[in-house]
C-alpha cells in the first residue's frame, strides 16, 4: 500500500498539514485532468465551490474523498452545510477536519500535524484529539477507497504540471 497523493483546492486549505498528518505526498494545487487520493478544501463557499469544480471533471469510479477544514466562525453555518449535503452523493467519503485555534498561535503547526497518530491519544489535548479522530477516519475513508492499492491516478503526475505520456 502506498501513501496518499493530497492535494488541496488552493493555498491554505491545509494541504501540508493534511499530507504531513498522514506521511502523504503533498502535491500542492490540484488542476483539471487527474485526482488526488485526498481533496482538501476549507469550510467556506468559495473553497467548496471549488470542490464541486473539481469533482465535476474527476471520473466518478475515483472513489473522492474530500477532506474539509473548518474554521471555528464558519463551522456551523447553513449554507456551508447545504453545499456539503450537494456534495457528499458524489463522494466515497467526506470528512471534516476541526478547527485547532493553538495552530493559529505556533510558528509550525505542521510539525505537530505530524506527530498526531504517533501520539497516545490521551496525552493529547481535547482539540488535537477531534483532529486525531477526523485524520483515522480519512485514512480509514482512503483506505477503504481501495485507491492505496493501485500507482497513483497517472493521467496527471502529481506536482509535475506536465501530462503523463504513457
């Protein structure tokens, strides 16, 4: 089984957190013509539009699985809400990833990201173990995917921006 391909809608939408968590390949932005084993988007409007953008051209045996990173203020909001229940028939799995108001205060949040499933879960705080539990679920979502077994979707190299040949 390999690591996952991460790849996210924009810049900040926890992308590298996501990737480094899981010991993935972060492959920075994803674009039009391949998909990601795990799609991260923020819990705006603007990044889940740009999720339904991304899920309308990924093939629909893909098996997607989104990764949604919420923000405190927005977490709870109804059209947020409204726009993942559009979205999750069109996914194999959709799981949302807390917000952790300390990562807003560290120089390098990511390097706790990827000490977290390493970590005995009660020596974590309440926030780092919500984000703990929403990271097994994912992998337990790309795992079950079946996507891990296979070479990653080739019709895009993953970070290259150049078109696979073969």
């Amino acid at each position: 089984m390999r690591a996952p391909v991460v790849a996210g809608v924009g810049g900040g939408v926890g992308t590298t957190t996501v990737a480094a968590a899981l010991r993935g390949h972060d492959a920075g932005r994803v674009t039009a013509g391949w998909w990601p084993d795990i799609l991260v988007c923020r819990g705006t409007l603007d990044s889940l539009r740009r999720a339904a953008a991304v899920l309308e051209t990924a093939d629909p045996e893909a098996f997607p699985v989104l990764a949604v990173t919420l923000d405190a203020a927005r977490s709870a909001r109804r059209p947020i809400r409204a726009h993942l229940e559009l979205l999750e028939p069109d996914l194999g799995a959709l799981v949302l990833l807390p917000y952790v108001r300390r990562w807003a205060t560290l120089t390098d949040p990511v390097a706790e990201a990827a000490h977290l499933l390493a970590e005995p879960v009660d020596q974590l705080t309440r926030p780092l173990r919500a984000y703990t539990a929403a990271l097994r679920e994912l992998v337990e979502a790309v795992t079950a995917s079946g996507r891990l077994a296979a070479a990653p979707d080739r019709r895009r190299r993953p970070g290259s921006g150049e078109r696979d040949t073969d």
